[in-house]
C-alpha cells in the first residue's frame, strides 16, 4: 500500500491510460479522483473503479479554468489535500499541418498543454503550503520523434516536457516534484480510434503498428500505469524536471 491515505488527481481517468492509473493508484490505498468529459464514460468508469477503492468522478473540461479550478476545489474538499497530480486527459489528432484547421490546432493545444497549466495552476499553491506534492505529466514519444502528420500533438507533447522542467525548477526547494512520462505506442481507445480513421481493422492496423516498435509490440495501459506510480512514489524521490520513457524502444534508435 505504497498511497496509503494519499489523494491522488488523475485528469482524463475515465479511458486507457488514466482508467489503468487509477485503478493502479486504488489497489495501492490511494483515494483518487477522476475527471473527464463524458458523462457515460466517466460513470462507467466509476462503476469499475469501485471494486478497487474510494474514488471520486468530477465532469468537466481540462482546458477550461474553472473546470480546473473546481476539480482542484472538490477533491480537495471531499477527500482531502492533493498529495499526487497526473496530468493525463489528452487528444491526439494526426494530419499534415497545413489539413489542420485552427479549431483543431486550438482543440489540441488547449488540452494536452494548456489543460496541464491549469490543472497544475490550481493544484500548486496547495502544495507548496504543504511543502509536499507530486505531479508527473503525460506526454509522449512524439515529443522527441518527428513523424508526418504529428506536429501539432508532436509540439504540444514537446512543450508539456519544457513545461515540466520549468514546473520542477520553479519546486525543486518547496517538497514538490514534476516528472514526465512519455508513452510510446498504447494499446487504449486511442488506438482503435486512429484504426477506424484510417479504415483497418484494427487487426491490421496493429500488426503494421506493431512492426515498426523495437520490441514489436504496444504496451498495456497497465505498464504505462506502473511507471507513473513509480514517479509518484519516494521509490523516485531524486528524480523531478525528468522525463520517462516507456516506450518499447521505439526513441532509442
Ligand atoms: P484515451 O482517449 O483513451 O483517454 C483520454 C482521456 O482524456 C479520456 O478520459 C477523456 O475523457 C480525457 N479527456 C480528453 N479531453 C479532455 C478534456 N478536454 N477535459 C477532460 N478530460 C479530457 O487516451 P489515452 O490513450 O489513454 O491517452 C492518455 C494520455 O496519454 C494522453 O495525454 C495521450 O496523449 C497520451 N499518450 C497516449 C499514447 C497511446 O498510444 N495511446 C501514446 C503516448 C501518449
């Protein structure tokens, strides 16, 4: 029971990564909320949190300040102080720059890097007057790979790890650490979402996916999971500005 009466936040918990997350932080005696969009899927994945422990489901939006504000606000209220922060809820759409609209390039933008300013905006100044907090942010493989069709989630990916290192200097003396991770390929929603884009079967679509990872396989969410427990936990208490990845070896040729 590694999070034994610890509160941990993880944004976007209602769907691969975040779900596997906190269902990870429950069965270690965390007391967790989530935050997602979509009503159904958020209540769906309470429902299965629930075997696992105390968990709490808060609707809205990461990009918005005062859905951040009141994520903060209720967790805090219902289950105490924020000891663990996990800046997850993120979208991922692949498409030449120039097929971008600036709606999508705005959509992208304001969740995976401006949902993790203001999640962590609010969740900040709690933990500096504790002098105690976590936060470790979700990025991704393709803050360090270019590929076509990836700059726009590519950049915003890059600009979560300067975020992260900056967050982690401006702390590194308040108790209070900022790690990323940066997954390679995953097998979530996700996933099977970019296989119906591209119309394959997602047999396929992940035989081909599969080919081009050295170890030649996705990871589970569960693995991705594990290692964000890991940066959480004292087991990385040296470790803050970093950034993890847990990739298969795909970023290491
Ligand atoms: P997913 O689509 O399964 O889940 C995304 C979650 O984010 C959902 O719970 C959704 O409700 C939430 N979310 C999306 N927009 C939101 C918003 N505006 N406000 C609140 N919540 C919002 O995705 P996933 O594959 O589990 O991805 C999780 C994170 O991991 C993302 O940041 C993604 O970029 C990153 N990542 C995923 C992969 C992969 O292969 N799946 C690889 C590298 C990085």
């Amino acid at each position: 029971m590694r999070f034994g009466k610890q509160v941990v936040f993880v944004t976007g918990g209602s769907s691969g990564i975040g779900l596997a997350t906190a269902k990870a932080f429950l069965s270690e005696g965390a007391k967790v909320a989530i935050s997602a969009r979509n009503l159904p899927r958020l209540r769906a994945a309470t429902r299965s949190l629930r075997t696992f422990g105390d968990v709490l489901p808060i609707r809205g939006d990461v990009s918005k300040a005062t859905d951040a504000q009141r994520f903060v606000l209720e967790t805090e209220r219902r289950l105490g102080p924020i000891d663990v922060l996990v800046n997850n809820a993120g979208i991922w759409i692949e498409k030449d720059l120039e097929a971008f609209t600036e709606a999508e390039y705005d959509r992208v933008m304001d969740i995976n890097l401006k949902g993790t300013f203001l999640c962590s905006k609010y969740a900040l100044p709690g933990m500096v007057k504790r002098r105690r907090g976590v936060i470790v942010n979700v990025a991704s493989d393709s803050a360090f790979l270019g590929a076509p069709g990836s700059a726009v989630y590519g950049a915003s990916k890059a600009g979560l790890l300067l975020m992260t290192k900056c967050m982690a200097l401006e702390h590194a003396r308040d108790g209070i650490r900022v790690n990323a991770i940066c997954p390679g390929e995953v097998r979530t929603p996700m996933m099977e979402a970019d296989a119906r884009r591209l119309g394959l079967r997602f047999g396929e679509y992940y035989r081909r996916l599969s080919a081009r990872i050295p170890m030649g396989r996705a990871a589970d969410p569960d693995e991705i999971a594990r290692s964000i427990l890991f940066l959480a936990s004292d087991e990385s208490s040296f470790m803050t500005g970093a950034a993890l990845s847990v990739d298969g070896g795909s970023t290491a040729r």
